[in-house]
C-alpha cells in the first residue's frame, strides 16, 4: 500500500503552482507516487520515501524519476539542496508508517524539524498537530516562517508553513 492523492495533496500543489519554482534542487520528502514532484518541471527533483511500494509505484508511473528510499534527511546532504518540501504522515493517534504521527501526529514532523538544514522549506501540518508549537521549533533552529496556505476540509484544517532562514 502507498498513499493516494488526497486534500492535503491538492492544498499542496495549489501552493507549488503558486511559487512557480523554477531552475532549483528540491526533494519532495515523503513523495510515494510522486504527485507533488509532478508539479515541478524545470527543477531536478529528488524523491525520498521509507515506503519501497511507492517508491516502485512512481517508477512505473513517471518518467524516469530520481528516488531514494530512506528516513527522512539521513541519505542527503542538504548542502547541495535548495528546496525541501513534505507533505508528511501528520495523523493523530496513528502509527501507520503511510500516515501516522502518534500523539498530537509529531512524530515524524519533530523529528524533520531536527534534521532540518536547508535554507528553504515547505511543511504541511494539521490543525490537530498544534502548529503554534510547530512553527515555535522551527523559529528556534534560525528559520523565520510565514503561513502560506490554510485550507479548511472535511473537519481538518490543513496548514503549509514556509521556512526560510534567516540571514545574518
Ligand atoms: N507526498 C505525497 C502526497 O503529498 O500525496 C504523500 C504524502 S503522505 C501524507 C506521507 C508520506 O511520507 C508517505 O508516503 C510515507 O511513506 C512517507 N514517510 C513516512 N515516514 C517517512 C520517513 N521517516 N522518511 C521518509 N518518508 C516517510
């Protein structure tokens, strides 16, 4: 099983149509099937997945696509790296490894926002996953954040932070 398109997808892609990112190193974290590198032509996109389905899944769907399976930023040297984006596995209450993020859905939000380096980000959360705090971690590590999409459905509230960091 791979995680299929849904709201949070849409939201995101909707967000990256906006940005009309061009010419940049991205990976597309968490990427499964590959729908938001799809809205990425003209970058080199990396996709990085735990799951090995979905990551076989891709390859069958898209043409040639660069895959890493891996946990989270462990393989990458961020670095060489422009752009992250994550649509990640935020449900609360959940310890399916697809979607989710054991209590409050943190699990793996906390522990990318530890690993985070580069120096621009993009992270889907939920309501439920208190981004006050989120958005509180990822303040301290040297990032300022701006909220770029809130998009109310089904009743969740599905949030995209934007981190860029700060230049001293
Ligand atoms: N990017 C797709 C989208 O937006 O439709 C899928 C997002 S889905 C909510 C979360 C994805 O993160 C799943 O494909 C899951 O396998 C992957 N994932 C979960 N834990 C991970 C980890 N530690 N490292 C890399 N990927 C992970």
């Amino acid at each position: 099983m791979w995680y299929d398109p849904n709201e949070d997808s849409y939201t995101f892609i909707d967000l990256l149509k906006e940005e009309n990112i061009k010419n940049k190193i991205i990976i597309d974290l968490g990427t499964s099937t590959g729908v938001l590198s799809e809205v990425l032509k003209g970058n080199l996109v990396i996709g990085i997945d735990l799951n090995r389905k979905a990551l076989e899944e891709q390859q069958r769907l898209r043409e040639n696509p660069n895959l890493i399976r891996g946990d989270l930023l462990k393989s990458v040297n961020q670095r060489s790296i422009d752009i992250i984006i994550f649509n990640p596995p935020y449900v609360v209450d959940s310890l399916d490894p697809i979607i989710g993020g054991g209590p409050l859905g943190r699990i793996v939000i906390d522990k990318f926002i530890k690993e985070i380096e580069v120096n621009i980000f993009y992270l889907l959360v939920i309501k439920a996953n208190r981004p006050e705090e989120v958005v509180k971690g990822i303040e301290e590590k040297g990032y300022k954040t701006k909220i770029m999409k809130i998009r109310r459905i089904l009743g969740e509230t599905i949030i995209i932070i934007k981190g860029e960091k700060e230049v001293k």
